[in-house]
C-alpha cells in the first residue's frame, strides 16, 4: 500500500497517509479519514511515554484480638480494624493529567483491586499520580486474620499528550533527529503503536463484572486474573490491542 | 537516526535504532477528551434480623417470683394444755380420822404463753427466670446497574480504545454491620480507569466474596458512557447485633441494627477516545 508524506508549504501541516490520494483530500480531515492517517499534526497523539517501577513491601497488618475466660474455657473475639497507606512509586514528569496504565505484578488488573487477602482480611491498592508523583494507595481491613508483609512491584506507563504542537517547525530532518508537525512527531519521543509483543493492552470495553455478590475481571489480554468462587455471571471480557512504546 | 520512505513504507528511528515511527505498524492518536462529572448511589440491599440465640436464667434477682413455701412460723401464744394436774395436799382420812400430806392429781388444763413454731406454707418471692433473644442482621441479595453518558465522539469516529482517570469521592461509604465500611482503595486522587475500577468490597469469613462494587467506562457506539454496578448475596452476620430479655420463660422479639449498605460515588471523569489507523 502506498503510503504519502506531505508537508504543507503554507499552513505548515505534515500529514502521512495511507494511500497515494491528493494531498488536500486529508487537510482537514474527517472523522471518516481517521483510519487512513498514519499521522497528522492536526491531531493528537500519546508519547513521550514514561515507565516507572518499583517494588514496595507492605508491613504486616495485625489482628485486633481479646480473650474472655469462662469458667472452663476461653473465647477469642476480634475487633475489625481497617487502615490506608500510601507509598511513593517514583517521579511523575508528564503531570496530573497525564493518562497513564498501572500494572499490579505482572497483570494489568483494574484500579482498587485486592492484591492480597488472608480469609476475611484484604488489602487493596490503587495507583495514583500527583503532579510530580507517581503513588500507591493501600486500604486494609483485618478481622480473624493478620496480614502478613508482602512484597509487590508495581509498573506504570505513563503518556504524554502531544494536543499542541511546539514552535514553527514543520519538517525537519538532522543527522539525529526527525521532527515533524510541530514536534508532534519526533524521533526523541515513545510512542504507543500496535504490536504483537505488547508492552500493555488497551481496550474500549469493560474489564469485569459483577454478580452474585462475586468479581470477575477479565483483562484485556483475555486472560482471567480474577475471578470469585461466588460470581455467578458469564462475563467473557472484552478483546484489547496490544501496544508497545 | 533515521528517516526512510521506501517500499510503501516510512520509517523513523531513533538514536539507538529503535523504531519510532512506521507506517506499517499502526500508531494510534486521540480523537476526544470527555470531561464529565457524575454521582451515582448505590441503594440500600436491605436487610432483616435472625436469631442467632435464646437463652435463659431460672434463677435472675431481678425476675422475682411468688412462690409458696414451707417454712417455721414461730408465734407466742397462749398454749392449753389437758392432762394430770398434781399438787401435794393434807388429806383428811375419815376412817382413821387423820391427816397425812400426799400428792393430789387431777386431770384439766394448763395454760401457758410461750412460743410455738410451725411449718408452713408461706408466699415467697424468690429470683425467677429470665428468658432473652440476641439478634444478627442478614442482608438481603441484591443486584443493581445504572449506566450514564459521559459525552459522545463525533459519529463515524469508530473508536479504537479509552484511556480514563477518575478522581473518584466516596461521600457516603457503606457498611456492614459487623466489619464496618466497605473495604474501598480508591483514593481521592487521579487513578487509571481503564475499563472497570473496583470500588468496594466485602468478604465473608473464608474468603468469598459478598459484596462488590465497580465502575466501568466503555464506548457503545459514539457514546462513552460509565456504569455502576453492584451485586451483593444474602450475608449473614452472626454477631450480636442486638438483643433483649424479659421475665418468664418465653424469649422476646429482638430486632438486630440495620446494615446501611448504601454508598454514594461523585466521580470526575477524564477520558482520552483512542483510535489506530486502520
């Protein structure tokens, strides 16, 4: 398939297409065309991606327990005790709004997910960013059971929303570098692109389901990373698209 | 670095040789930012009591009871009794016409005061039984989903995939009645909620699962749209949640606290609408 770079002597616009149609069919392009463009500096793309991982041991959490002794024997009560902690993962230098994609071990699992859990005592965590922070938040609750340390690493994929392009730049091309559309294509950034050996999945559907008081999740790889001995529905997932940065 | 256009082809690397640009792998870019504000309330399951015990005390000081007895009833009183009365007299004796001294009896009545114990029947109050309920909460199974539109993408977009924050707000947090709120490690901070987010839960002794919560952000045709949806089943706590005893023998009603399983959620939306070339 013949594929077109054009860069727009007037209005500065570089665009790369997948045809060897005019030029000007793709100047303003519609939501129809979107398919066709491999790039466009009219439109807004996600680089410049910034990975952060880090392990975190998360402390014991201890049973609330008292004893009341009857005449010839003893019974043990417990107190539920919940808690919240958070934990620095790294450096956020792309800002609060920056999108990004948490992985929890290996598996991409869905924000507020138990990643450990003793009989009726979890612990939950949710990845959060700040605007110069990248953080883990861990909400716990004990009943019968402590919660023995753990050690988790956790891995973010962070993305750069390239919504404006920079300077008057409309193509150039050095010894070292290739910047086109304002610097919204640029050889020192990463971009998302689909691949077979995907860094992560990224999907327009939902990832888990409820019912019968249980949770499945199903991830966008299609594996099942969660799935209660209760839950009583059918959900199959949705099928993602692998990307690498 | 470098730039090829050959072969149908365009390539850019980088520095080290690393591909960052090709058109034969498809790159995708962002076609929409969908900012929207939503709450959502989880309703109350609802739930009833069941008794977890009845028990009972035959022997409670604060339960006292009327009851006849027998017991030693001791009175003064005046006491006649019949029998020999004797006394020692001079009789005269008409045969030999002399006197002699000599005991004299004679059957009658004597009456004295003194005092006189019986056994009785008596009416005594003593500690009597007491009887009580104590009372556990179950919630009731339910299901719940509401789904709302956070915005739309131009038609024939045909979106590839969503990349969503939410800074979500637990304004009213559920619980249960024995273990307290609902485990929630959503923070009032930017999380990632690609596809669905976990928002609450609840376990069972064991380990099940009884109660989940979630939202899921997906598109269904231009529409991004958020659901909520929660399922819980019957959960059945067997801890003293309330109680009551009266006097007698037959235990009381003894309704147990109610559970207020409702949860109320405003969620910030931010969701960037995907799409790879074809």
């Amino acid at each position: 398939m013949a594929h077109t770079l054009h860069a727009d002597g007037t209005s500065g616009k570089v665009y790369i297409y997948n045809n060897a149609s005019a030029p000007s069919i793709y100047a303003v392009p519609t939501s129809a065309q979107l398919g066709d463009l491999n790039f466009h500096s009219a439109l807004s793309y996600l680089g410049n991606s910034v990975v952060v991982e880090a392990t975190v041991t998360h402390p014991v959490r201890t049973r609330s327990s008292y004893e009341t002794k009857g005449l010839f024997s003893s019974t043990t009560h417990y107190d539920p005790v919940q808690g919240t902690s958070t934990y620095n993962l790294g450096n956020n230098s792309l800002g609060a709004n920056a999108p990004f994609v948490p992985f929890y071990g290996t598996a991409q699992v869905p924000s507020g997910t138990v990643i450990h859990q003793v009989g009726e005592s979890v612990r939950a965590v949710s990845i959060y960013v700040t605007a110069t922070k990248v953080k883990i938040y861990e909400s716990w609750a004990t009943f019968d059971q402590s919660l023995p340390a753990i050690t988790r690493t956790y891995k973010v994929y962070l993305f750069n929303t390239l919504f404006t392009g920079s300077g008057n730049t409309s193509l150039a091309i050095t010894g070292n570098s290739f910047t086109a559309g304002f610097g919204k294509l640029s050889s020192s950034y990463r971009y998302l692109r689909d691949s077979a050996s995907p860094d992560f999945y990224v999907t327009q559907g939902k990832t888990a389901d409820v019912s019968g008081g249980g949770l499945k999740v199903v991830l966008p790889d299609g594996s099942v990373q969660y799935n209660s001995s209760n839950y009583t529905g059918s959900f199959a997932g949705t099928s993602g698209r692998g990307v690498e940065i | 670095m470098s730039f090829s256009a050959s072969s149908n082809n365009i390539t850019v690397t980088d520095s080290s040789g690393a591909t960052i640009f090709n058109t034969d792998t498809p790159m995708p870019h962002i076609t929409n930012v969908i900012t929207a504000t939503q709450a959502h309330t989880f309703p109350e399951s609802g739930d009833s009591s069941h008794v977890i015990a009845y028990y009972g005390s035959s022997a409670d000081s604060t339960c006292p009871v009327n009851v006849q007895v027998w017991r030693e009833v001791c009175n003064y009183e005046y006491v006649t009794v019949w029998g020999n009365i004797c006394s020692w007299d001079y009789v005269y004796d008409y045969g030999t016409g002399t006197y002699s001294y000599q005991e004299v009896c004679a059957y009658g009545p004597t009456t004295t005061y003194e005092n006189v114990c019986r056994d009785q029947l008596v009416w005594e109050q003593q500690p009597g039984p007491v009887s009580g309920t104590v009372s556990g909460n179950t919630v009731s199974a339910k299901d719940h989903a509401a789904t709302y539109t956070l915005g739309t993408v131009t038609s024939g977009t045909s979106p590839d995939f969503l990349l969503a924050l939410m800074t979500a707000t637990r304004t009213t947090a559920g619980a249960q009645h024995d273990m307290g709120t609902f485990t929630s490690a959503i923070p009032a901070n930017k999380i990632a909620a690609n596809g669905s987010t976990v928002l609450e839960s609840a376990f069972e002794p064991g380990g099940a699962s009884w109660l989940s919560r979630i939202v899921s952000v997906y598109l269904d045709g231009d529409s991004v749209k958020a659901e909520f949806k929660h399922s819980n089943r019957q959960y059945v706590g067997w801890t003293d949640m309330g109680s009551a005893s009266v006097c007698g023998l037959f235990p009381p009603d003894a309704s147990a606290a109610a559970s207020n399983t409702s949860s109320t959620w405003s969620i910030i939306f931010e969701v960037y609408v995907g799409k790879f070339t074809t």
